[in-house]
C-alpha cells in the first residue's frame, strides 16, 4: 500500500530560528514529490515539486530535499517567521494510467513564536 | 492567476438532506478532484475526473458522486448527507503531466447536524 509519513507531527519553533521536516514514502512507482503549505481554513498551496532526477528545490527560505533511493524527503525553513505558522503537506504522485495518483502525508503543523 | 473556486464556504445541512458542491477553475485543466481533510487523516481522494464526462473513484467514494458536464467546473453531490460526513472539502486542478502544479481551492467546511 502506498503510505506517506511526515514528522513530527508538529513543532514549536522561535521566529528566526531554522527548522526541517521530514517525509518518508512507499510510493510505487514514483512520478514526483510535493511541499504544499497549508495556512489554517485555507487550501494548500504548493511550495516545491521534485522528479526522480531532482536532489534539491528552494523556493525562497524553503528548501526541499529528495533522496529517491532511500524514499526521503525533508522540508528546510531557514529564518522562520511568524508567516510560517501553518501546516506543511508531503504529497507523493504514483504514475497512473489516467492521470498521477496522489498520495498525501498527514502533515507537519509548524508554530512560530515570537 | 490560476483561480480555483468553490461555491460555499461553510455550510451547515440536516442529515439526509441532498448537498452540493460546486467547483470551478479557470485555466481548462483536465484534471479535478475532491478531497476531504479531517484532523489526524490528512486529505483522501473521494473522486477525480480527466476530462469531460468521466470520473473515477478515489479512496473513500461511499455516499458520494460527482459531475462533470463541462470542463471547468466538478460538482461533488451528497445524496442524503450524514453526520459522519462533517468535514472540510477541497477541490483541486491540474493539467495533465506529472510536475504540473495541482492547484487547490480555499475549501468547503460542511457541517452536517
């Protein structure tokens, strides 16, 4: 069964401070890798898509990680702000005959204190 | 901008009553979907569609159907709502390809008493 885990489940951190997450799959065989940030009664919105091919992605202070061999992935924020407070999605894609099969982790919620 | 939208954003129904959905984007993507998020279950795939007319059953498609009579819009239907149903509903787009950006709406929270 293809299964996407994230931990922790959720963190503290100071503004300022850096933080990373982590996701780990069984998901087979693999098309790509997603970061979506999901701000609280909002959508999610995508931060990073990786292929196969693919170590690292940044998109401003967030930096995306694939280690395709070992089915790991972790999420860096550097110099976190107060913005960052919100959930953060590992999404894994299964190639599929009609259209990719998606595969959502439960999520890292992410606090940001001041 | 890609704009995917979704008609209500609460809604609260009597069990039984039938409830829709509605769900529009603005960028003629193939791809739609329906998800529900419930704490601690992350999103589950209820039902997608790749094109006009045709659907398919995602993960958890019982009590549910869809329609898609037209491209940019996917309607979710609830034929006689339930309690267990409460929960928040987001449709997503996308066009085919696998590194296309899957875009999400703001979200539909129902509230089924």
């Amino acid at each position: 069964k293809n299964q996407v885990e994230q931990s922790p489940q959720s963190l503290i951190i100071l503004e300022g401070k850096n933080c990373t997450l982590q996701c780990n799959y069984t998901v087979s065989p693999f098309s790509n890798l997603r970061w979506y940030k999901q701000d609280t009664g909002r959508g999610p919105v995508s931060l990073t898509i990786m292929t196969f091919s693919e170590n690292t992605k940044s998109n401003g202070r967030y930096t995306a990680t694939l280690d395709a061999d070992t089915k790991q992935s972790s999420l860096h924020i550097t110099a976190s702000q107060l913005s960052d407070s919100a959930s953060y999605i590992c999404v894994v894609s299964a190639i599929k005959a009609a259209g990719n099969k998606l595969t959502f982790g439960g999520g890292t919620r992410v606090l940001v204190k001041p | 901008d890609v704009k995917v939208t979704q008609s209500s954003r609460y809604l609260v129904k009597r069990t039984g009553e039938k409830v829709f959905l509605e769900c529009v984007q603005d960028m003629d993507h193939e791809n739609m979907f329906w998800y529900r998020q419930d704490p601690g279950l992350g999103l589950r795939l209820i039902y997608f569609s790749y094109d006009v007319k045709m659907k398919e059953k995602g993960d958890i498609p019982e009590g549910y159907s869809v329609s898609r009579e037209k491209k940019e819009r996917f309607s979710l239907i609830l034929e006689s709502a339930s309690t267990n149903q409460t929960s928040m509903y987001l449709c997503a787009s996308t066009w085919e390809g696998a590194r296309n950006t899957i875009y999400f709406g703001e979200g539909s929270w129902l509230t089924v008493v």
